[in-house]
C-alpha cells in the first residue's frame, strides 16, 4: 500500500530541516527563498514500539517496519495557484499526496528572513490553504463546464452533478477547504477525479527554537487557539534541535540527548505516527524466525483484504486466518502458549482485522 505524506510551508519555515530529521534521503537547506527547484522525496519508517516487543518473545534474522514516503515540496508564496514563487508543478506534486503536513515558523531568527516580513503562524497558514482552496476553485469551474455540456443535451446524472459542483464553488468562494463542506458519499464521487487538494487530511507543526520545544510559545498559542474548532493535530516540534538528534549516530547518545533537553523521544517520531493516523491507518503483524514484519492496513479491513495487502494470491485463495491478538502474546510469550491458553482463534472472511492483530494465513491457490 503505497502512501504519500507531503510536507508543506512558506519558504523558511523549516520544511526541509524536519524532511531530513524523517527522511532516508538528505536535502539542501539555505536561508534563502525560493533556493529549490523541484521536491525532494526520501522514505520513512513509522516508528513502533510494539517490532521490538515482538521480537524480544521470537527470535527473527530481520525486522521490516511499515515504511511511508515523504514528499518535501519547496515553499510555496502567495499567488503560486498562479504561477508565483516556484508556481504550480509544485501544486501538482501536493496532488499526488495523501496527506499533507503543514510546518508553520513560530521562532524568531533575525538572519532567516520571512518572505511575509513578519512571523505569524496563522496567517501563514491561512495564505497556504487560500492557495490550495484557489487551484480547487480552478478545478471546480472547469469540470462545471464540462458537465454543463451534458446539462444540454439532458443528462439527469449530469444535473444533479452541476448542484454538487455548485456547492463546492459557492463554499471555495467563501474561503472555505474542502475538508469543511459537509456532504455526502454521492456527492463525494462527484469531485472524487479531481483530488481536490483542500479536502486532503492535513495536520500542523509548529517548528520553534529549542527553548520552546516542551511548553511551546505565544506564536503555538495563536495556532491552537485559531484551529480549536478543527478536527486536526497541532504538533510542537524544534526543528534545529531535532537535526542535532538526527545527527547522532548510537542510539545511546540520543538517549542521553533527549534527556537533556527534558524530551522522551524525537517529536519526528510523534509526527510519523500522527501522519500515519491522519489517513486511517493501523497495522497488523507477521512473525517467524525469518522476519517479523509490520503490514499498514486502513480501518475496518476484513482478514482477506488484509492478506492482499502481504501478495494477491493470498486474498484469491484465503481460507482462513490464524490470529493472536498482541496484548496477549506478549502476555504469555509465544504462540504455543496463546494455543494453549485458547488466544489463538481461528478467523474467516468476514473478520476486521485490529490494529496489532498477528496473522497467520491459510490460502489455497
């Protein structure tokens, strides 16, 4: 299952620190605007807990953590829905994304300067979405177009797309993202070609000096007093602080860095997880002796979907899945044990499979 998260700003918000802090792939940074071309785009493991309990109760040569790709797009400017700034290819890479991250600069630093002359997060984050609502406009009016051909010649299906298309324009026009409007499935499929870059799950950052990296400041204050009423994370994050973390080679030496600055982890790892949420994921297990793997499946999946997600062939052939449930095992220690204790059960094809399921599954082909 291949996904796509997207990290967003204004140039100089500290996109590209955070890409490098997460990413297998290592970008340019500079103190000046508009110094990248095109969007870098590295891989991430999603960190969990859970691999390291797994393994510590069955021996494995090798563990496979879920793996997500990051898309560090540049900066965007006001007025790159109209080509300003690097313009709109950069538009286009947010379309391909499937969630979005948007980093807000909420420090002060008399040498990096603010393309807007002035620091203030929300209004930042207000020019952002007013850009992506704009090139949703765009789109809008000219599938309305299209489908008003249709309303010519009388096409009922067409009529009541034109309502729906109306909806959605008279709610861009009120500077209003997609992900407000309340509608329907049906009028979901609608618009469903377009991807509408507004409706994409999106959650906030608020990059801030190391001083502020535990308890936040009046500039993060401003944030989630202005996004209480969204249904979205506000997450606070040094991103000079997390690149000194980054930079440590021996996990001990993190440790102990973290420790100093008064932190339990890396706030990267807290956002790789709250961007793995923010599209309705969870994740199952495979164990054995040649690997313990993590498997991303979204909500609700039943247990032959999930085995499509590990090869096709399983899914067309699924007979049953074998499933411990992972409070128990790491309970009891081993699957003999859950057999014994009766925590192994015995799954068909109407079983949703949980988040932390092990699976074991049974498929003639």
């Amino acid at each position: 299952m291949g996904l796509k998260c997207g990290i967003i700003g204004l140039s100089n918000s500290g996109k590209t620190t955070l890409f490098n802090c997460m990413s297998n792939t290592k970008a340019q940074t500079t103190n000046f605007s508009f110094s990248t071309s095109k969007s870098n785009i590295g891989m991430i493991s999603v960190p969990d807990a859970r691999l390291a309990e797994l393994e510590a109760r069955q021996q494995t040569e090798k563990i496979i953590p879920v793996t997500v790709d990051i898309v560090d797009i540049p900066g965007l400017a006001k007025g790159a829905s109209k080509g300003e700034g690097v313009g709109n290819s950069f538009l286009a890479d947010i379309r391909n994304c499937d969630t979005l991250v948007l980093v807000l600069r909420c420090f002060d630093d008399e040498n990096l300067v603010h393309i807007e002359g002035s620091i203030d997060p929300v209004r930042d984050a207000e020019l952002v979405d007013f850009e992506l609502q704009v090139k949703d406009l765009e789109s809008i009016e000219k599938k309305m177009a299209r489908v008003k051909k249709m309303v010519k010649v009388g096409d009922k299906d067409a009529k009541k797309a034109m309502v729906t298309l109306q909806k959605y324009k008279d709610h861009f026009e009120s500077l209003q993202s997609a992900r407000t409007l309340n509608v329907t499935e049906e009028e979901a499929k609608v618009v469903a070609d377009l991807c509408l870059l507004s409706d994409k799950p999106i959650m906030y950052v608020c990059n801030v000096d190391d001083a502020s990296a535990i308890n936040g400041n009046a500039y993060v204050e401003n944030v989630i007093k202005e996004l209480k009423e969204e249904n979205t994370e506000v997450l606070v994050i040094a991103g000079a602080l997390e690149a000194e973390i980054a930079e440590l080679e021996e996990e001990e030496d993190r440790q102990e860095f973290l420790k100093d600055a008064g932190l339990t982890e890396p706030g990267v790892n807290k956002l790789i997880r709250a961007a793995y949420r923010s599209l309705n994921l969870q994740s199952f297990f495979t164990i054995g002796p040649k690997e313990i793997r993590a498997w991303t499946i979204k909500n609700g999946m039943t247990a032959p979907e999930a085995a499509g997600v590990i090869h096709s062939d399983l899914e067309r052939g699924f007979i049953r899945a074998e499933v411990m449930k992972y409070a128990d095992f790491i309970e009891l220690g081993s699957e003999n044990a859950c057999k014994e204790k009766g925590k192994l059960s015995v799954e068909g094809k109407k079983y949703t499979v949980g988040d932390g399921d092990i699976l074991h599954i049974r498929f003639n082909v």
